[in-house]
C-alpha cells in the first residue's frame, strides 16, 4: 500500500476517533454513530492493504 493511502485510511481514522470522544458528552447515538465508521475506516484500510497485496502477488482470488 502507497504511503499516502496508508496516510489517508489513519487520518480518516483518527478523525472518525476523536468525533467519537467529542460525541460521547452530547449525544449517545453520535456515539454509535462515530464508533461503527471508525470501525468501518480500520476494516477498510486492512482490506485494501489486503487486496492490493494480493493483486501484487498475482494471487488474485475472485
């Protein structure tokens, strides 16, 4: 993975964290809300870095 995609995926991430812990004195659903697309930016980084790696190694698995 590209150091600038890598870049990208934990800024999205830390960005979705911190509006997590902001969100946690005003509103409960902002909460969940900001917990599952934190979850969601971590999930997606690894299957990109996965999936590119794989495309690399000509392993491709369809």
């Amino acid at each position: 993975m590209s150091k600038s995609l890598s870049l990208f995926f934990a800024c999205l991430s830390v960005l979705f964290m911190s509006a997590t812990a902001i969100s946690i004195a005003h509103n409960g659903w902002l909460v969940l809300v900001f917990s599952v697309l934190t979850f969601f930016s971590i999930g997606a980084g690894f299957i990109t870095k996965a999936r590119l790696r794989r495309k690399e190694n000509g392993t491709e698995r369809r």
